[in-house]
C-alpha cells in the first residue's frame, strides 16, 4: 500500500523527456456546445511512437490553426468525420526530421504534410513534401500551402475572373482571402475585400493590392452599394452569415460564387451546413443564371503541387503578399481557434512550437 510518509525523489522533466523521449499533444476533451473554449481541449503527455520501414518522425515547428478544425470537434459528419473524444487535433504542421525510415528524408530536412497537434509526429513519407530552403518554412502552412492551394483552386476553378469584372472576398486579410484577391487581380479584375477592422482593411487594400475594401462591421449594404455600384461578377464565400446574404443579393448577370467557407456559422450548436436558412434562392439562380458551387480544396490534389510551382517565384519577388500571425507554444493552439472564428487573427495564424533551423530563411 502507498505509505505517504515516504517521497520517492522525482526526475527534472527536462532529464524525463531526453531520456523517455515523451512528446506533447492536444486532444479534444470534450464535446463542445455552441461557442468553443479552450477546456473543450487537453493537452496530455505520450511516448515517442515507433517509426515502421517507410515512416518518418518530425519535430514539429510550426503548426496550423484552421477554421475548419471547429467543425471536426462535432459530433457527426460535415465534409468528414468528426473526432473522437480523445482524438488528437489533425492540424497540418511543418516539421523538421528526426528520425527516416524512408529513402526521401534524411534527417535534419524540414517537410510539410504531418498531420497533429503535437511536439513529435510519426508520418508516412510519402505524405511529406520537402520544404526548399529559400522559402520561410511557415509559408508551406499559409500562402503555399493548403490556404494558398485553397484560394488558387476556388477562384480558378469555379471564380474565373476575368479583365473588369468585379470581385468581392470575404476574410480578405486571412492566407485564403488575401491569396484569392491577389489572383484576381492578376486576372484583371477589379477586387473587393470584406474584412473586420480598419486595420485589416487598410492592409488588404495597401500591401495586398484590392482595390477597395470593406469593414464588415459598419454599414455593410451602403458600402456595398458605393464599391460595387453594377454589382458582383465573383463572390468568393469565406465567411457566409449576414456578409455573405448581403453580397448574394448583388449578383450580376452569369456571376460566379464559388462557396469556401461559412465561418461565421461554425460555432452554431446545429451547425450541419444543413439546418440554415438558405442564403441561395432557386429563383436568385435562374434570374441571375449563376454558377454557386462548394468546394473542398482535397478534392482536387493535383493543384497542391500546381499552386506551389506557380507561386513559389511570386512569394520569392514579394509580387504575391501574406500576413502570418505566429502564436508561440502548443499549449497556446486552443485560444488561437478559439479567437480566430470571432476574427481576432490578423493572417495565417499559426503556433511556432520549435525554433527554425538556421540554414532556413
Ligand atoms: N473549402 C476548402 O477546402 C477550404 C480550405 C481552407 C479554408 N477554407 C475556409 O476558408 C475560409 C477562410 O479560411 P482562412 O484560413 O483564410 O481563415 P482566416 O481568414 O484566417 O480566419 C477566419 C476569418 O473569418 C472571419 N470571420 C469570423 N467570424 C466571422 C463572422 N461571424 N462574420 C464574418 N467574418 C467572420 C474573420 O475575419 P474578419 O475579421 O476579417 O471578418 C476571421 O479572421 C474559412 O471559412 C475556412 O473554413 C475552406
């Protein structure tokens, strides 16, 4: 029987983790209910996991903090499972190797495509794509990641904006927004931000280049109505809610609105993408003639590579921009989530969980 008298001497954690090589992770704690907070998370301690002949262990930099990660928390299905009480936070991460099993990585490389929010990952290697070294490794998350992979595929894809047409984004200053106002731009048109402050406001319009943009908080119709007096050629839906009923409602003739996201509904206790009053009429569809599509950027993987090739000279002449907000420590990724789907990041937000190496820029 344990004889409280007796104290049994206890390791520094510091000597525990170098010599048990325990990781930390975040797991989902508990089912949420409407409006997230951090407790809905823990963060628990586990051992290294065995790496098998193909594998790779990765050191985590930075990790990814994603809208999307609320409607996982859910029970059910969305676009995918929900997770499990006890499930690890699948966010993508940039990581440096510590350990291969595969003939592709040596370690010391820095590679992008382990999923988890988590100190220390095991992946397969064919999941992981090399991060080149004159690229910020956090820009694999945001701009040439998934978020920039986003923007390119919905605005070419289903966007396709053309020489004078106006376009209107939601969340313009987030990595998906600002990437898809600045492909438009270079298509040609005339492009619209939408986003919450007059400090996101004044960046989207003089670092990333829109040609307007508008604070969604005050006075949205008559702003609309002064930027986009003939109406909206392209809407690309981030945001959904009062924002995205409000720039439905101007769509020309043959207009295009490819459907990203819908944050503004994802901490809704019923959120089901189902149970929402419809922003689309069939009647706006056939008077309007236009094309509304959702997209889920996964659906297309071929883009990934597509994107990265294309944008990687643009993000390296400083002619494609990006913000980043960086969060420092795991422990920190809960409230991060938590403030960004009330729109308090300013960029890509991410957590820096170790420092880069230094032959990276
Ligand atoms: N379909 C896909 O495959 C795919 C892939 C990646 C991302 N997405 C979606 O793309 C969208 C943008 O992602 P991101 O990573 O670039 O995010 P982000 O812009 O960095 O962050 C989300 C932003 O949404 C805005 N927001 C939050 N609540 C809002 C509300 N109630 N009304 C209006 N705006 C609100 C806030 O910006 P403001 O302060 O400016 O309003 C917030 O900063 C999200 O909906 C995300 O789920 C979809």
């Amino acid at each position: 029987m344990h004889n409280p008298s007796v104290r049994f001497p206890r390791r520094p954690i510091r000597e525990r983790i170098m010599t048990e090589k325990t990781l930390e992770a975040v797991v989902l704690a508990k089912r949420p209910d409407g409006s997230i907070t951090p407790d809905v998370f823990a963060t628990v301690e586990r051992l290294w996991p065995a790496i098998k002949e193909g594998d790779v262990l990765t050191r985590t930099l930075f990790a990814s903090v994603d809208p999307y990660m609320r409607g996982i928390l859910n029970e059910g299905r969305t676009y995918r499972e929900g997770l499990a009480v006890g499930d690890m936070i699948p966010g993508e991460t940039v990581g440096q190797v510590i350990q291969s099993k595969h003939p592709a990585f040596r370690e010391g490389a820095v590679v992008s495509g382990a999923f988890g929010w988590a100190t220390v990952l095991a992946t397969p290697g064919d999941r992981l794509v090399r991060v080149p070294d004159d690229v910020p490794p956090s820009t694999y998350l945001g701009v040439l990641g998934m978020p920039g992979t986003t923007a390119y595929s919905g605005m070419t894809d289903i966007g396709q904006p053309k020489a004078g047409e106006t376009v209107v984004i939601s969340a313009a200053s987030g990595p998906v927004g600002a990437t898809a106002g600045q492909i438009a731009r270079r298509a040609g048109a005339r492009v619209i931000g939408i986003a919450g402050s007059v400090e996101k406001c004044a960046w989207v319009t003089e670092i990333a280049g829109f040609d307007g943009c508008i604070n969604h908080h005050e006075n949205l119709d008559e702003q609309l109505d002064a930027l986009c007096p003939d109406g909206v050629d392209v809407y690309y839906e981030n945001v959904g809610g009062t924002v995205g009923q409000a720039v439905i409602r101007r769509l020309r003739n043959h207009a295009r609105v490819p459907i990203c996201g819908l944050v503004a509904d994802y901490n809704d206790r019923d959120y089901s993408g189902l149970a929402h009053a419809p922003t689309i009429s069939a009647a706006m569809l056939l008077f309007r003639r236009a094309r509304i599509e959702g997209f889920i950027v996964g659906d297309r993987p071929e883009r990934f590579a597509e994107w990265r090739a294309l944008a990687t000279p643009w993000v390296q002449e400083g002619s494609l921009v990006y913000k980043e907000q960086i969060v420092k420590g795991l422990d920190q990724a809960p409230l991060a989530l938590v403030g960004q789907l009330s729109g308090q990041n300013f960029g890509k937000l991410l957590v820096q969980v170790a420092d880069v190496p230094t032959n990276h820029e």
